[in-house]
C-alpha cells in the first residue's frame, strides 16, 4: 500500500489490514490484539477487532491527511 492510498481507508480499519501496514502478519495482529499489545489502540466491537486509521498513520509517520511528518526518519 502507497500513502497516497492511505486516504483511502475508512475510519477504523480491521486489525489484520493494520497488521499488514505495520508488518505483521494476520496470526501475528491477532495474537497481538488479543493479548493487548498491539502497537496502538484495538477496539473490539462484537466478535470483531477494529483500529483506529488515524493511530495506524501516526506510528509510521504520517499526518491524518497522508502527508509525511518532518520528524521522521526514512529508512
């Protein structure tokens, strides 16, 4: 995924779909989430567990409007 595609994800994403933004694989975010050490906030609705995008764009970077933080190494 670009990060101009990053403006395209809804609100919250599915816990896989941030896994796989931040590296990990679907095994790997669910053990994660489940044990509550997933890197930012997991909100569990039902059955189902959800992530904030906003949080997800923050750990690697980026402005809620996709642009890259002046801060942050690239590499």
């Amino acid at each position: 995924m670009r990060a101009t595609d990053l403006g395209d994800l809804p609100a919250v994403i599915d816990v896989v779909t941030a896994g796989r933004l931040l590296g990990f694989g679907r095994t790997k975010a669910y053990q994660l989430a489940k044990n509550g050490e997933f890197p930012c906030r997991v909100l569990r609705i039902g059955r189902s567990y959800l992530v904030p995008t906003r949080e997800v764009w923050a750990l690697l970077g980026y402005h809620h409007d996709g642009t890259r933080r002046p801060d942050t190494e690239e590499g």
